[in-house]
C-alpha cells in the first residue's frame, strides 16, 4: 500500500465544491422529487468532463469512473444521499434556504459536493488506478420509497460491486476527526400500526363491552418488556409506540383504537425477534381481553453492518486521526448497501463553536463547517485507490 500517495484536492476543486455545497443547499428537494438536484449533479459532472451520468432511482444518479492504469474488474461504489427534510431552516447562514419548509438540516448537500468532488479527482487521477468507482448519488434516504432499496433492488448496481463507500457528518463530533467500528453502526427502523376493535358500551356499564382503550394501555404496557425483560442489555433494541387514538365520548366506552410506532434494532435476528414477540404479544393481549386485533409492520431500512475490513481501510486511508466510535441509534439507508457487499459507513466530524456548528442533525439551525469536507473527500478518494489495488 505505500506506493499509493494521499491525493488531495486542489484549490480550485475545492472552491468548486464548496459552491456545488452552498447551491444545493439553497435549493433543497425532499425525498423522490430530487429532479433539479438531479439535472445540477449531471451538469456538473459533464462540465468536468467526467462524462454524462446515468438516472438511477427515480431521481438519483450514479457514473463510472474507469482507472486507465490497466484492466481490471474489480470495483467499488461510493455513494453520497441528495435529498433534503421538511424543516424551515433557522440556521442564519447567507446561503440559507430560498424554499421555505425545507432544509438541508441533515448535511447530504455537503454529501452530494464532498461526491462531486471526489469523482472529479479520482477522474484526474484515473491513470494511477485499475478498476472501477462507481459514483452513486442516492435520492430519498430520509423518506419511503427509499432510495438505498432502489439502488440495490431495483437497479441492481451493487451486483458488479465488490464494496461500498458511505459517509455521514457528524455534528457531535470535531472537525478534522472521522472514525467508525466494525459491526452494527446504525440501527434497522420499522413501522407498526395496531388496530384495536372491542365492543361499545355506556360507560356506567362497562362489563357489557370489550374497552379497547384497556386493551391498547395493556399492549403498550407490555411491548416495553420487550426491551427492559427479553434483551440483552448489549443488544441493541428500542421498541417506541408514538400514537394512541380512540375513543371520542365521556360516556361511551370505546370499541375501535389505533397504535402506532417504531422498532429500532441492530442485530439482524434481534430485528426478526422483534418482530415475532411484538406479534405474539398484540394477539395474545387481545385475546386475553376478547378483544380483536391487528398488526401491520412496514419494515424500512436494515442496520448498516460495516465489515471489518473495510473499516480498517477507511483507518489506514485517513489522514486525520481515525477514531473508533460507537454507533449511531439512528438509521440509514446504506443498509441496504451494507447487506449486499462490504461496505464501511464513516462519520466525519464537522462539529465547530467557533462557526456555530453546533446543532443536531435534523435541527433547523443545524449547520456545517465546511472546513471538514476536504477530509472527506480525501478519505473517500484514498480509500477508492487503495480497495482496488487489492487482489
């Protein structure tokens, strides 16, 4: 590996990227309506000679970056998330926002530019590297249909990808400092909606109807021992009900209630035994009661798994300090690339008093110092060079 040099970004690319950033993020798009983020990434990719990059996921998309230092089928997929939150930006930056309600509040505009320009240099350098990069620019990562399914599903990109590249801002941690750790580094996120149906009753007389509001405080009283009973506390779950509707009268007991919530989970069969208690708990707590119910989980993005070797080439691909951190309660969808190939899934560090990069991820004065960027595209690029230099 020593033959390979750390490349680094020129001051013009950097300036490019730096405008790419701010662009975007006066102009973001939700979830699967990227069409003008779409037609921006395209322009300049062509207006760098890169070449023209293909529609991937709707409103995604993602070009070949082919090394001419030989032949080679080895490749790796690095991919940067494009779309925005609905949230009204308070961040007072002078490149705020031109749309109101909606904010680049989780940092994938800097993701998108520290992509851009990534693929930019690699492009320069083509001639010092076999195989391929392939650059995937990822729509809807914050919303259903999702984006990173898409990709692997649907388009299929990753079937001729012997590894993938994702990164994350980090607002908690420093910039200048990047780091990851082997394992479950995200957590899967699904969906459950529970229907309650009892039986109405006046309610001085309640032994002559089946209370679905009983029924509902039972169910949601006993899924928290799901957590606090039947996991290992090392073995990352959280089980949330955040809705709970029914009823509508002082004097009417009430027949029909509606649940709502959110398993999180890491582990791959902590998420399918989950899923199995959680079902085993609604039937069996209805049942107790007379009542009927059902269960609905709509399962969204799986734990991203980062593969041990591919965190230790982002360690050895760094040029800043590399620190082991623990994973994030969040969730993303690179999982889905996670489960198809290996892949590693870093946080860079864009935490700054002094800029006021200070906020959360999904706050409306989340900011980002933008110093961090050229590290990550650094990192992404050395990472590239030196994944397809193997065997």
């Amino acid at each position: 590996m020593g033959s390979v040099q750390f490349l680094e970004l020129d001051p013009i690319l950097h300036e490019k990227m730096i405008v790419a950033r701010r662009h975007l993020h006066r102009h973001p798009e939700l979830s699967n309506q990227e069409q003008e983020t779409q037609a921006f990434i395209r322009r300049w990719l062509q207006e760098e000679g890169i070449g023209d990059a293909r529609p991937v996921a709707g409103t995604g998309a993602s070009i070949d970056i082919v090394g001419t230092a030989g032949l080679s089928n080895r490749k790796i997929a690095i991919r940067a998330d494009i779309d925005a939150l609905p949230i009204n930006e308070e961040s007072g930056v002078d490149f705020a926002s031109t749309r109101p309600g909606i904010m680049h509040a989780c940092g994938h505009d800097a993701h998108t530019a520290m992509g851009l320009a990534t693929a930019a240099l690699l492009f320069r350098e083509r001639d010092k590297f076999s195989g391929t990069v392939r650059m995937i620019f990822q729509p809807a990562e914050e919303a259903e249909p999702l984006g990173g399914r898409r990709i692997v599903e649907d388009d299929r990109l990753l079937e001729d990808v012997d590894g993938a590249i994702g990164i994350h801002v980090d607002p908690y941690l420093e910039t200048g400092r990047l780091g990851a750790s082997a394992g479950s580094f995200t957590l899967a996120s699904d969906i459950f909606d529970i229907v309650i149906k009892g039986k109405s009753a006046h309610a001085a007389k309640p032994n002559e109807g089946v209370d679905a509001i009983a029924v509902g405080a039972a169910i949601v009283s006993e899924i928290q021992k799901l957590v606090s009973r039947e996991t290992d506390a090392f073995d990352a779950l959280i089980v949330s009900i955040t809705g709970f509707s029914g009823g509508g009268s002082y004097n009417v007991i009430a027949d029909h209630v509606e649940l709502k919530g959110t398993i999180r989970s890491g582990k791959p069969e902590t998420r399918q035994r989950a899923h199995e208690r959680l079902k085993a708990i609604v039937s069996g707590i209805a049942h107790s009661h007379a009542a009927e119910a059902t269960l609905a989980i709509t399962a969204g993005e799986p734990s991203v798994q980062n593969d041990p070797q591919m965190v230790q080439l982002i360690h050895d691909s760094s040029p800043a300090a590399f620190l082991g951190l623990a994973g994030w309660t969040a969730a993303d969808d690179f999982g889905f690339y996670s489960h198809a190939v290996p892949s590693v899934y870093f946080r860079l560090g864009i935490r700054d008093e002094g800029v006021g990069s200070v906020h959360p991820l999904h706050h409306p004065q989340f900011r980002v110092d933008e110093r961090a960027l050229e590290l990550g595209v650094m990192t992404m690029a050395e990472a590239a060079l030196r994944f397809l230099e193997r065997d």
